[in-house]
C-alpha cells in the first residue's frame, strides 16, 4: 500500500491534528520547513529505515518580483548548509530547476538555477522535484517538474521504482 502524505514544517514534536495532515501522525514524522516558509511543506519521515528524507527550498530566481525570489548569489549562498542534508536517501524538493534541465522559460530562455545544479552535481539525489517551469513539465532522468501550467494535473511518483504517473482533471 503506498500512502501519500502531504507536505508540512521543522517542529521538535508532530504536528498537531489538521484537516490537511493524516492522523495520526507517526511519532518519527517532523515537519521539514519553516513556518515563515510554509508555501511549500512536506510531513517526511526523516532517518527511518524504508523512509526517504526531504529537504526543500523555496525561492527561485527573479521574474515576477514576488517574495520566493532570491538572486543567483544569494539562493547559492543558502544552498551551503543544505549540501550535508542530501545523500542516496534523500528527495530535494526545489521551486526552482536547475539550470539547463526541464527549465526552458519565455521565448526559450532557459529559467533554471546554476546553483542548484552545482549543488546537485557534487550531491548528487536519487530525485530532484521541483517546479517553476511551466513549459518543462515533465520527466528528464530523475528529475520532475510538476508545475501545472494551468491544467488540472498532477505527477505520482513511486520513489522506490522511480516509475510516474501523470493524471488528467477534467
């Protein structure tokens, strides 16, 4: 039976109940971003045996001017503490693509972060979910953009088998 849980915040202790949390809550389970930065969470099971762990990160680069928008320097400077977290075990979960893959933008320019792709080069991730780019929905190798672009659709992914499924809202 796969379960699907959805995505919550760093906290010492479970949750507590909520509508958009199943219950219970396992008491290895904690939320994995802050509050500030709740527009994105995940409830992940984090160093458990079958389990694998999430980190995330929130902001991309700038194109609309909106609070998520850091620039280059700065997403690569808040990367740093996050490089020890990522291991064979781990799902890096990401606003924004990495530069190059998934990412083509407006008039074809490519919408990705080179610090991300750094990142991921030298820590490497059995799978990097992200969105952003609309136009790059899809799969390439392990990575998945899952923005929707405006249509009722959603990615489930098996992260055992790596095999997908995209499903169509009518």
């Amino acid at each position: 039976m796969k379960v699907i849980l959805p995505i919550t915040t760093e906290f010492s202790r479970p949750p507590a109940a909520s509508p958009s949390i199943p219950q219970p809550v396992p008491s290895h389970a904690r939320l994995l971003t802050r509050p500030q930065t709740a527009d994105v969470r995940i409830l992940a099971a984090a160093d458990t045996p079958g389990f694998f762990r999430f980190v995330g990160y929130q902001y991309s680069l700038p194109f609309m001017g909106g609070v998520f928008e850091k620039p280059e320097a700065d997403i690569q400077s808040d990367l740093v503490p996050l490089a020890p977290l990522l291991d064979s075990n781990t799902v890096f979960v990401s606003h924004s693509p990495a530069l190059g893959i998934l990412d083509p933008g407006f008039g074809g320019v490519r919408i990705g972060s080179s610090s991300i792709r750094r990142l991921l080069e030298v820590n490497p991730v059995p799978v990097h979910i992200h969105g952003q780019s609309h136009g790059g929905y899809g799969r390439e190798w392990n990575r998945f953009t899952v923005a929707s672009a405006g249509q009722l659709r959603t990615m489930l992914l098996d992260l055992e088998s790596m095999d997908h499924q995209v499903l169509l809202g009518e």
